[in-house]
C-alpha cells in the first residue's frame, strides 16, 4: 500500500512537469481549446489534491478561478475594425498560435518544482518501507548480551579462612564470615578450586528531548543490588527467573558544543582504567565535562560530585566522592595518538573512629555509623574494630582517608603494522595514607600497609571488535598497595576483586560474526601484605574466563 500511495505521488510530479513541459495542439477552435485547457486544469488539480501535494481547500480556490461565471457579462464584442483577421491553416481549420517559453525558463521550473517535491519526500519518508513516524527518530536503543564461563583455581597452600582475621587490623575480614562476597563467591572458601556460568544483560534507550537535552536509562541483569562493580548474573538458580535493576538514569545538558553537564546515575565520565574504577561501575550524582581543541590536540576536563550515603541521623554518616581531571589527546605524527590525564579523587567521611563505652549506650547509630559494610567492600583495604573496648562484636571501619591522586596515559602507534599498538600506563597514590594518623585513630601501630599503585598494558589491534575476522590481543602487569585506592570500586575479577594484590592479565578477543566475537581471559593475582596485619597470610588465585558477546 505505501509503494502504492509513493508511485501516486511521483505520477502528480509527473503529469505536473508534462504540464509546464509538454507541446500544444494547434489548429483547433478558440473554445475547444479553452475547453480542453479548463479540463486539463481540473485534472491536474485534483491529481495533486488526491496525491497529498495540494490540499482541497487551495484546490476549491484554484478551481473557482477556472470555471466560467454564469452571472458575468458577456464579453464586448471587439471591433471590427481593430481586430485582426484570423489565421486559417491549409486545411480550413484556425490556428491558435501559443508563446515561446525558452528552455531555461522550463528547465528552471522543472527544477523549483523537483525540490519542493523533494522536500516533502525527504520530511514525510516517501519510499522508505515501514517507515516509523518522525518522533521514534528522537530515540535511541543500543544492548548488549555476555555469556562466561569462568574457572577459578585457588591456591592449595592458601591461608585457612580462619586465620584472615587477627588481633585489631584485618584486610580481608570476610574471609571468616559465611557470607558471600561483593562479586557472589563464597567467603568461607580460600583453597578449594571453583567454577561457575554467569550471564550478562543490558538494554538502554536514550531520548534527545531538544538540541540541548537528552535523558536516558539501561536496564541489566545483577545478582545483587549490593555489588557497586558488576552486573554479573550466576546461572544455577533451580529455573528461577532473574532480577532486572535500573542500571543508568541520567539527564543530559549541552549547554554549547564545548560543555556537557550530566545529572543522576551516569557512566564514569573521567578518563580512567580498572586500576581505580571497574568498567561496569555507575557514577551517581552530578557532573560537568568540558573540551576544547586546538592546533594538534583537544584538551579536556571533567569535575564531578557524588554522594556515597546520606546523612541519616541515628543510621548512618554522610559519605561523599568529589573528582576532577584535566587532560589534553594529542594527534602526532604518522596519525599517532597520546592521551593523558590526571585526576584527583577526593572521599568524604570515610574513615573510622573509635567508639567508647559511653557512645556504646548512647548513640542510635554505634558503630554503624563508622562501619564499611560488607557487600559493599571487596577486600584489601586495611580496616580496624570500631566496637567500644567493652563490646566483643567485630564491626569493620576504614584505617584511612583517601585522597586519591590519578595519571593515566596512553599512547597509540598507528603506523607501524597497519593495526594500533596500544601501550597504557595508570599510576595511583593515596595522598591521604599516613600511618601516623592511622595509629591515633586506631589505637595501635600499623606495620605495613601500602599507598601506590601501577598498571602497565600492551594491546595490539583495534579497541573493540565489531566485525568478522577482526581479533586483538593485550597482556599486561599490575601492582595495587592494600590502601592505594577505595577496594569497593576497583576490578573485581582480578585476584577476587579489591586492592592488595599483584600480577598478571592476558586477554584475546575474535570476531565471530559482526558485533558478536569470543574473549579469552586469563588472570594471575598474588598477594601483596598480610591480609591479616601482624601476621603472615598467603593468598593466590588463577582464573580463566571465555565469554561470548554480542551487541546491537
């Protein structure tokens, strides 16, 4: 039916241009051609109103203009005198002889009416099969689907889960505990080898409502709404049917075509590597963006706020997160690329505190208010008891402030291979970290305990995979001190998750088809301090994950 109404609107446009194009019949009476010419005038007209180029109303006004007047008088007959004999042709008949209209007043014409028809084809989507209504142009969709297998061999020489825990400091607490874990493994397990399947979901749609704003969300998948890293489902639920959280919900405003200022839950918008946030984590709060290019390069910049947990008298402690980056991508020579940013990543209210008898009777909130909850940490931050010296429970708080300092850097050589070779560098350090400080909180000395961390990585081929055949492969190195960034938001694949940990990451991804390829990832982490402060601990896990992926 669409092709039919396409047609009957391109046959208007046709009859339309043989009007203004076309020969006139001559040697015929003035009044069959005046005759003829007012049909001819009608049919066109009500073609174009039946196509949908002209509406009734204007065809009504067009076609009043063309039908004889009964009321009119009777034009005065002209003088005989001054009218001029008639021309007759060979055959008797009289000729009506028409004006000539040059070629480019007709090519001229053809061309004004061709564009206007155009237009309308372009606006109202002639010719386009099943073409939706203008208004779903405003949105967007995009998602993705991950299928994993994951096997995780754990040290046979590990610590027992029970020693992870000793005297006043413990950096690995859940250890003992029969929970499980922010990333869904269970805490009372440190030797025994483990595997498991897990599935990932996640569905967007973005809105642009004005040139200036748009607003967006994404469903995922999620095991648990307790875990800030992952979106990870674990197969293996009896048949049961799996939970669908609101991932992404944000505003967007685009003030000018340099500033972008977000609202809500958001994706990272610093410039960063795992080392500091895991690539699934969500940013909830506000944040402004800026870029600027200039003679080889664009400079950038990105400040955010972001509440960690409200201010609940009697419940809970105001807990806050305030970043800001500047940073510059540079072109070089040969279409090279280097980019590097550094950032300062300032937590609010984290840090524990010592509770006393007296705050043991008297406060609504003892102790929860300076605890760091499990679900929410993963492990290697150097925590201490909060509990008053009466109180025999245990409830974890932080032994440090964090104060984050950020350089990442990556330079890209697109020249060498005719495929990128990327070599990425990320350096953190906690400014906050001061032993001393750590000793008048806690009450007792801290032997160890580190504030720095590095990555080093080296890839080869493109970023990400989109097409049959594309493939890339990256190895690199890290070393993560136990209190040089906040152990809930880091990677929490490698060494279990959390910080405190060192070693290797190999991965290789292959186009299968477009938009769906296959990632092999291996992951070697030891430990790096006790996890239990005074004395000795040893930890070490090796995990394998294949996952199939694809995206639209």
């Amino acid at each position: 039916m669409k092709n039919l109404v396409v047609n009957h609107r391109w046959s208007a446009v046709v009859l339309a241009l043989g009007a203004l194009c076309g020969p006139v019949a001559s040697a015929q009476t003035a009044q069959e051609e005046l005759q003829q010419l007012r049909a001819t005038t009608q049919a066109l007209i009500n073609t174009l109103v039946e196509s949908g180029l002209l509406t009734r109303e204007k065809a009504a006004a067009m076609l009043k203009q063309v039908q004889p007047s009964a009321t009119s008088a009777p034009a005065a007959p002209v003088a005989a005198a001054t009218a001029p004999a008639p021309e007759v042709g060979s055959d008797g008949k009289r000729v009506v002889r028409v004006p000539y209209v040059p070629e480019s007043v007709r090519q001229e014409m053809r061309e004004q009416i061709k564009a206007e028809v155009l237009t309308q084809a372009k606006t109202e989507r002639w010719g386009q099969p099943n073409a939706y209504p203008e208004w779903l142009n405003r949105f967007q969709l995009d998602g993705d689907v991950r299928v994993r297998e994951e096997a995780i061999r754990l040290g046979a020489d590990n610590t027992a889960p029970a020693g992870f825990r000793f005297g006043e400091y413990a950096r690995a607490a859940d250890f003992a505990t029969s929970s499980a874990s922010s990333n869904g493994l269970p805490n009372s397990n440190t030797q025994s080898d483990l595997q498991r399947s897990r599935v990932r979901a996640r569905l967007g749609v973005g809105s642009k409502v004005s040139d200036e704003v748009s607003m967006g969300l994404r469903l995922s998948t999620g095991s648990s709404t307790a875990s800030p890293t992952s979106t990870n489902q674990t197969m293996g639920q009896s048949f049961n049917k799996y939970a669908v959280v609101l991932d992404r919900v944000y505003l967007e405003i685009k003030p000018s075509a340099d500033w972008r200022l977000m609202a809500g839950r958001i994706n990272n918008p610093f410039y960063s590597t795992d080392l500091v946030y895991a690539d699934d984590l969500g940013f909830e709060g506000f944040a402004a963006l800026t870029q600027r290019p200039w003679q080889g390069g664009q400079a950038f910049a990105s400040a955010g706020y972001f509440p960690l947990t409200e201010s609940k008298p009697g419940v809970s402690n105001s807990r806050s997160l305030v970043g800001v980056q500047l940073g510059n991508a540079m072109k070089l020579a040969n279409q090279d690329e280097w980019k590097v940013g550094l950032a300062v990543y300032s937590y609010q209210g984290m840090a524990g505190a010592r509770e006393s008898d007296t705050t043991r009777t008297s406060q609504a909130d003892y102790a929860i208010r300076y605890e760091y909850a499990n679900g929410f940490r993963q492990r290697g931050n150097t925590l201490f008891r909060v509990n008053a010296p009466s109180d025999t429970a245990s409830v974890y708080g932080l032994a440090s402030d964090f104060k984050v300092l950020n350089l990442t850097t990556a330079l890209t050589l697109n020249h060498l291979t005719g495929q990128p070779i990327t070599v990425t560098g990320d350096f953190v350090k906690n400014l906050a970290f001061d032993p001393q400080k750590i000793a008048a909180r806690t009450g007792s000395a801290l032997a160890d305990g580190k504030d720095t961390g590095l990555m080093l990585r080296a890839a080869f081929g493109p970023g990400q995979v989109h097409h049959k055949g594309e493939w890339n492969a990256s190895m690199g190195y890290r070393v993560l001190g136990s209190d040089a960034v906040l152990d809930a938001f880091t990677n929490s694949d490698f060494g279990l998750g959390g910080t405190n940990n060192k070693g290797w990451i190999l991965q290789t991804s292959y186009g299968l088809y477009h938009n769906t390829w296959l990632t092999a990832r291996w992951l070697s982490a030891n430990q790096l301090d006790s996890f239990a402060p005074g004395t000795t601990t040893k930890f070490s896990s090796d995990i394998f994950q294949l996952d199939l992926n694809a995206r639209f």
